[in-house]
C-alpha cells in the first residue's frame, strides 16, 4: 500500500460501478410561450418540430452586408404556442416516471429567461396540471395496488432506506399519532385548497407498463428550494406554524407565546455511495397523488416569490421537488416483503423549477431584490460553466476539473452528470422582441447543453426469486376462501340435518291395554332412523369430496416438486453461467484494475505538469505585475523627485537672496555703526580743543506718531538719501569756540530716522495677520509694512497673492509688561495647488525704563556747580565714549531700528 503523500487527506476511492460505455444525450426540448397581444411583434419563429430561427428586431445589430442577422437552433423536441401540457407530458416526463418506477433516476428541470413560462410549464393551473401533478398521478396509478402499509418503509439521517416488520410499523405509527402537538377541530377534514382543484381531467390520467407485481412500493417526497445559494426546507414546521392558534375541546383558539425563529438552512452531504443530498430535509410519506401534490402546494406557499417590472409573481429562489420510490421484492411465498436492507431499491425523481435570469436594468430591482438577481445569475452561470468543462472534456479528451462547488445547484445534481440518471432539460423563451438579447443567450447555451453526454443508467439486479408470486400466493387465498366457503356450507348442512332430527314422543305407559303410545315410538324411532342414514350417506359424499380434493392437492404438490426440481437444474445451470461470467468479470475486473492504475499514474503526471504550468505561470503573473508596480513606482519617485529638486532649488533661490540682502544690511549697519563713533570722536575731540562754546541749541522733541486707527492713510517713508538732505551738514552749524581744532572732515553724516522701521518691509507684497484681540500700545515707534493686505484670519485667497506673511502676537513679559512679537514667514506654493507658510523669523517688540533720565550736554556758560550729577556725567568724555550703539546683525530693516544704549564693559 503507497503512502499517502504529506498534509493531504486521501481521497476515498470512487464506488465500484459495472463499466458501461453506453452514453445518452442531454435531452433538451423548446417551449414557446404565446404572446400577451396578438398584434405584438414576434421575434422566434417555428420552422420544424425540432428547429426554431430567431429573427432580429429592428434598430439591433446587423452582418456587415447591412442585412438582419437571422440564427437557427435545433433542439430534441420543439412545441410551439399552441401545445397542450399533456403533449408536454407525453413526450417529456412520461419516460422519466417510466424509468423511475423500473428503479432509475431522473432529473428535469425548467431553464429560461423571467417571465417565459418555467413555473407554469411545471406546476400549471386548474385544469392544465403542468408536468409535476401528472407525473405525481402516473406514478400511484402504476404503483397504487402495489403500495405497502404506511411506515414499512423507514428513512434514515444517511440517504438510505430501511424495512420494518408490520409489528414495527404499527408502533410507529402509533407513537407518532401521540407525538402529534396539534389538535384538531371537530371540523378539522382536509379541504382541498382551490388553487390546485381538477388540476387533471379524468380522461388525461396514464399508467405506466411493466410495474414488477413482486415488490412493494412505497413514495416520499421533499420540497427544497436554494436561496442566495442557501438551501432551505418547504416542508419543515416554521416558527409561523407553530404560532398559528390551537384548539381546545369547545373549539375556542388558544393564544401560544412564541418567539419568530427564522428559518434554519441545510447543508449537502455525500452518501456512503457517493450521492448527494440534503442533511436534515424532511421527507414525507403519501399514499395518493392528491396528498402528494398538497404537500407540495403548502411548501409552494412558502417559496420565494416577488414583484418585478417584467413578471407579477418572480420566483427568486431554485425550487427542487424530489419524488423518492422505495421498492423492496416480496420473499418466496409472496406474502411478506423480504426483510433485507440490501434487496431494497430506491430510485428518485427530482423535478427543478430554475429561477429566470434577468437583468436588473429592465427589471428595476432595488435593494434586497439586486441581491437576489445577482445570485441567480451566479448560480446559473456556474451552472453553464460546468456543462461547458464536461463538454470539453468529453470532446477533446481533457481532464479539467468541473467546479461543482461553486454553487449549491451544480453541487446537489452532481451525480446526475456523473451517470446517476437521465437528465432533461425544458428551455422556456418569451417571443418579445424586449428579450431578444437574453433569448440568444438561453438559445446558445440550450444548444450546447445537448452535446454533454451522460453515461446511461444501468439496470438493477433481479432478486433471484420465482416471479408471479404475488399471484399465486393471491389465487391460492382465494381458492383457500372458496374452499372454507363450501365446508361450511356443508357444515351448516349437517348441522340443519342434526338440528332437523324430530323429537322422541314421550314413552310413559299409564295401562297396560296402552296400544298407542309403543307404535307412536317406534315410528319415531324408524323416522330418526331413516334421517341417520341420510347424513351418513352426506358425511360419505363429503369424504369422498375431501379425499378428491387432497389427492388433488398431493397432485398440485408434487407437480410443484417437479416444477421446483426443474428450476433448481435451471438455477445449476445458470449458477454454472454466473460463475463463468464473474471468472469473466474477475478477469476484466483486474484488467480494468490495471488500466485504472496506469490511467492514475497518467493523471498525477498530468496533474503534476499542470501544477508545474500554473506555478510557472503565476510566477509569470507576479513577475510581471511586480515589473508594473516598480516601473510606476519609478515614474512616481521620479515625478516626486522632480518635484522635490524644483521645491529645494525655490527655497534656495529664496535662501540665498535673503542671506545675500541680510549680509549687505548688516555691512551696512556695520558701516554706519563705525561711521557713527568716528564722528563722535571727531566731534568730542574738537569740543575738547575748543576753548569756548556756545550752548546747544536745545533738542527738539519728536512729533507725537498718530497711531494706526488715526492715521487716514499709509504713510510713505522717507528714504536714507532724503533724511541726509533734511538734516544740516556740519559745515551749516555754527562754528565752535576752539580754534585749536583741525578744519572738519568733509563726509555726509547719516541721520537717525525719526520712526522705527519693520523687519518685513520690502519690495514683496506682505500678509499681515493681526487679530482682532491685539491692543494698541500708542508707542512712539510702530512697525509698517507698505503694500500689504491686512487681514483678521488668514485665507486661502489672500495667501496666493502674497509672498511673505506675519503673525503679530501680544503677550505679557515677565516684567509685567506687554510684549509684541513678530512672527515672519515666507508662502510656499504646494503641489497640490495650495499654499503654505515656512516661518523663518520671530521679531520683538519690547518697552523697557530709561537708565537715564536725559542725554543734555552739560554748558560751560551759565551752569550752576551744584546741578544734577546725572546731567553732568553726560558731560565726561570718559562716560560719553563709554556708551555705544548697537544693532543686532541679520535684521531686513534699516539702520536705527533697535538701539539699545549698552555700557561697554571696561578692562580690568
């Protein structure tokens, strides 16, 4: 024995079947349904009773040589319009219930677009039974006098069939009568439902031919239907029967407190013969067509069913009605069935009502109704896609695998593709021209569905007993019943005879001259003689009669004998045929042993090369699906990189010309800076030269700045050129008292400016972020910012049409007083279109206490000796030259905006 490879659970291997290599058809039968108007158009047309062609409305596609495009398909069997549904019947269902009775399955079911006519074609109507009642009919008209009393025959949880004695069954039958929850009214009698009354018209019943009259018969059936690709039961007790009210003995309903507990789905199972069927349906037995076809009317109730734009009542699930006969032989004597669970047969029917496929387009579904079309379609596409791998495989000797299950339709009827049965096929279209398109489409697919071949059942094995037993064992009870009959016939006879004798008169003799009373007793005695001898002569006749009858029964038993004796060398000599064809059978047995071994070894190779072509393949796929995602991925780094270096290159650009600006300003301050202390150098050593010197003129205080709110206007600045031309050069001031002074030094001295400028003022257009909170302080030096757009909160439009924006942001210092900064930034336009702010800079603005309370220069004329120290420090040269001014480096503002009087740390 191999070892079964790794991580893999061995297949069970396949039931032994006898090889049969005769293979049948699918049998696939057209029904046209007629037309809602007469007047309306047609686009199918019957040519024969096998070949339709399908006419092209106007405004659809066209050949190439601009003529309607007109397609003819060829079925089995076509019925036009005007066939009747025991035409139908007749040539449809009758072989398959034909079959069945004879121990073969059948599976039939109805495929087309919605609305064509699939339920009608198998339910019907009153008075035109559709396929299924007839079929229900046929089958207890063959098999009506045959039938076996009610739970003989018992189901199991596993697909199989069992049979109980008549003792068995009597309990049975029993405990479920007292397991029954329902009490019935006084006027509870069945009630035929006016829906499916005379849905059969007396002349229209049939029977089949050939019944084998030496088996017992007995019928169940199930009602499924697959919803959304779940299985659900018809016939099973739901949570809405269950609340329905009961009645108690005065026939008042009783209220039950119930909670609603949906319906629970099934699951399919594969049997010990490799069959499948649903786990847990429920299957019941029928003694009649009429209980058989309300059990299927009150599960009918329960499927399915919608309105859509296209159809009143839609089916929106597959329903699936199997007809289950078990048959098991009778034993020798014709009187008992045979107690033997291998001897019985059980051969099943399943007739499949397929939802329409539709589109939702022309249906207008909506919500749970898309759903439900969605599965439809699904279900019958997988269906399609695996009638189209059995076909390849048979026609071009392929091995591909069929995707039973992917769907639970394809999966339940597996086994009838696999050789279990007959399998047919009624396709229902609609002639309007609005289903066209979907018509070609069922057309095609019906077409190639008659190419799948399905190996032909075989027939089942004969038991082995004497046939005609029922019969004998029927004539012989009757010919016992006639013979009981004429004993006691004969019996009440004798028994008159006895009952007739006269009575003896009395024989008391009074006188002894008594001449009456002996010869009235002895003509007594004479007659109840004369009456004996006529019975003994009737009991002679009735031994002769009797001794006649069983010399001809010991004739009957050993004529019997010898017809025995001569079956048993008939049954030596066909024990003798039977062992040489199973030495025959033995022998293919092996070779066929042999050829399945070499065709394993051929499919595990072949399996192997194609897992080798898939793997290959896939790692093709992947390949190249990764080569995709990296060449755009490359494309995208390189668009992202572009992007960044454009970005970069910009904020350089704007780097480097605000160092650049930064650096120039600050060698400008630099200069100045050092210009400044020169000139006061120069100033201080020639006051020291100097011997006499008028007074300063007195420094004129600053105009008072109107703050932001009073100034009407932006106010323009005046440029560094201009304040040098408004203050007076040092040749214009009044010559000094010293004479001993070197001739001045003939420069342009730079004028402080009389307001302080903002870091942000520039040729750029400014953004200038103030909120509403912000207090004015009515400082003397206010920043400024020319060409800018004031604004509360900032925007996206007022971004775009600037360059650099401020944040003006007020908060207390730790002195106590309020502290101003500005918060600097430059726009960066993004990627995506919009803008953002890189802050760059942070400037404060800051008040603080003078150290010194004035910056006068002490007179030589006039001034008291005793003035003010503080004053007078001003006045040492030591003390002057001490103080500097400083500015911090980097600012975009001009000169003179943060001077801060520093005292220079002297060397120690």
């Amino acid at each position: 024995m191999n070892r079964q490879a790794k991580c893999k659970t061995p297949r069970r291997p396949p039931p032994k079947k006898p090889p049969n290599s005769q293979r049948d058809p699918v049998g696939v039968y057209l029904r046209v349904r007629p037309l809602v108007a007469e007047d309306e158009e047609c686009c199918i047309e019957v040519i024969s009773s096998s070949t339709v062609q399908l006419h092209a409305p106007e405004g659809f596609k066209v050949n190439r040589n601009g003529e309607y495009k007109e397609t003819q398909y060829s079925f089995k069997k076509v019925f036009g319009v005007s066939v009747s549904q025991m035409e139908l019947f007749e040539n449809v269902a009758k072989p398959l219930v034909v079959d069945l009775i004879h121990g073969k399955n059948g599976l039939l079911f109805t495929y087309g677009v919605t609305g064509s006519g699939k339920t009608f074609t198998m339910t019907g109507s009153p008075g035109q039974g559709g396929l299924l009642p007839r079929s229900l009919d046929m089958i207890f008209n063959s098999v009506g006098p045959f039938q076996a009393k009610r739970y003989i025959f018992k189901t199991d949880d596993k697909n199989s069939m069992e049979v109980q004695s008549e003792v068995d069954a009597l309990l049975e039958r029993q405990r479920r009568e007292n397991n029954l929850t329902v009490l019935k009214t006084p006027s509870s009698r069945q009630k035929v439902d006016p829906e499916i009354g005379d849905m059969l018209k007396p002349e229209e019943t049939c029977k089949a031919d050939g019944v084998d009259e030496d088996s017992c018969y007995s019928v169940f059936v199930s009602y499924i239907e697959i919803y959304n690709n779940y299985i659900y039961d018809l016939l099973e007790e739901t949570q809405e029967d269950a609340i329905k009210p009961k009645w108690n003995g005065g026939g008042t309903p009783v209220r039950q407190n119930t909670e609603f507990i949906p319906p629970q789905s099934k699951i399919l199972r594969e049997d010990q013969n490799h069959n499948m069927y649903v786990a847990g349906c429920m299957e019941v037995e029928v003694k009649s067509a009429e209980e058989a076809f309300q059990v299927f009317w009150r599960g009918q109730k329960k499927r399915k069913v919608a309105n859509t734009r296209l159809n009143r009542e839609s089916s929106r699930s597959h329903s699936v009605f199997i007809i289950k006969l078990a048959q098991a032989p009778l034993d020798a004597e014709g009187d008992n069935i045979l107690q033997d669970k291998n001897q019985v047969s059980v051969s099943q029917l399943c007739l499949v009502d397929l939802a329409g496929s539709e589109r939702t387009g022309r249906t207008g579904a909506e919500g749970t109704r898309i759903r439900e079309a969605g599965n439809i379609n699904q279900s019958l596409l997988n269906l399609r896609t695996c009638l189209e791998i059995l076909r390849e495989n048979q026609m071009y000797g392929t091995n591909k695998m069929v995707p039973y299950r992917d769907s639970k339709v394809s999966h339940l009827f597996k086994n009838y593709f696999d050789g279990e049965g007959k399998v047919r096929m009624v396709v229902c279209v609609n002639p309007k021209t609005d289903d066209y398109e979907e018509t070609l489409l069922v057309m095609r697919f019906a077409e190639m569905t008659q190419e799948v071949e399905v190996v032909r059942p075989v027939d089942r094995p004969i038991c082995g007993f004497t046939p005609g037993r029922r019969h004998r064992n029927q004539a012989f009870r009757e010919e016992m019943s006639q013979r009981v009959e004429d004993r006691g016939d004969a019996m009440s006879a004798l028994n008159g005879v006895v009952l007739s004798l006269p009575p003896l008169p009395t024989s008391e003799l009074t006188d002894p001259n008594d001449e009456l009373t002996i010869p009235r007793l002895v003509e007594a005695l004479q007659n109840r003689q004369r009456i004996r001898q006529m019975m003994i002569e009737e009991f002679n006749r009735a031994a002769s009669r009797m001794k006649s009858m069983l010399q001809e029964l010991d004739s009957n038993i050993i004529s019997k004998e010898n017809v025995i004796l001569e079956q048993n060398g008939r049954l030596a000599e066909k024990d003798k045929v039977m062992h040489s064809n199973k030495m025959e059978i033995e022998r293919l047995e092996k070779k066929t042993k042999m050829q399945e071994h070499k065709i394993d070894i051929l499919q595990k190779t072949t399996k192997i090369y194609e897992d080798d072509k898939r793997s290959l393949q896939q790692e093709v796929e992947t390949r190249g699906h990764r080569l995709q995602r990296e060449l755009s991925e490359k494309r995208r780094m390189e668009q992202r990189m572009q992007g960044m270096v454009s970005d970069t290159q910009h904020k350089w650009e704007k780097e480097c010309e605000r160092r650049v600006n930064a650096m120039q300003l600050e060698m400008q301050n630099k200069l100045w800076v050092k210009d400044e202390k020169l000139k006061q150098l120069k100033a201080i050593v020639t006051e020291s030269k100097t011997p006499g010197r008028p007074d300063p003129q007195p420094r004129q205080p600053l105009p008072q700045r109107p703050s932001r709110e009073e100034r009407p206007s932006r106010e323009k600045r005046p440029s560094r050129e201009e304040r040098r031309e408004e203050r007076p050069s040092r040749e214009e001031r009044p010559p000094s008292k010293r004479s001993a002074s070197p001739p001045p030094v003939p420069t342009t001295t730079p004028v402080r400016p009389r307001h302080r400028r903002s870091r942000s003022a520039g040729v750029e257009k400014w953004v200038d972020h103030k909120p509403p909170s912000s207090l004015d302080l009515g400082t003397v030096l206010q920043p400024v910012i020319p060409n800018a757009i004031q604004v509360s909160a900032p925007n996206e439009k007022a971004l775009s049409k600037c360059d650099r924006y401020v944040l003006t942001h007020q908060e207390v210092a730790s002195d106590g007083e309020i502290q101003t900064k500005l918060i600097k930034g430059e726009v960066i336009k993004t990627r995506g279109g919009g803008q953002s702010v890189q802050f760059t800079d942070i400037e404060t603005l800051k008040q603080e206490l003078a150290t010194v309370s004035s910056r006068k220069r002490k007179s030589s004329e006039g001034a008291a000796s005793s003035g003010s120290q503080t004053d007078g420090a001003w006045t040492d040269v030591k003390t002057r030259c001490s103080v500097a001014l400083e500015m911090r480096a980097g600012s975009n503002m001009g000169p003179g905006v943060e001077h801060h009087g520093i005292s220079k740390r002297r060397k120690p």
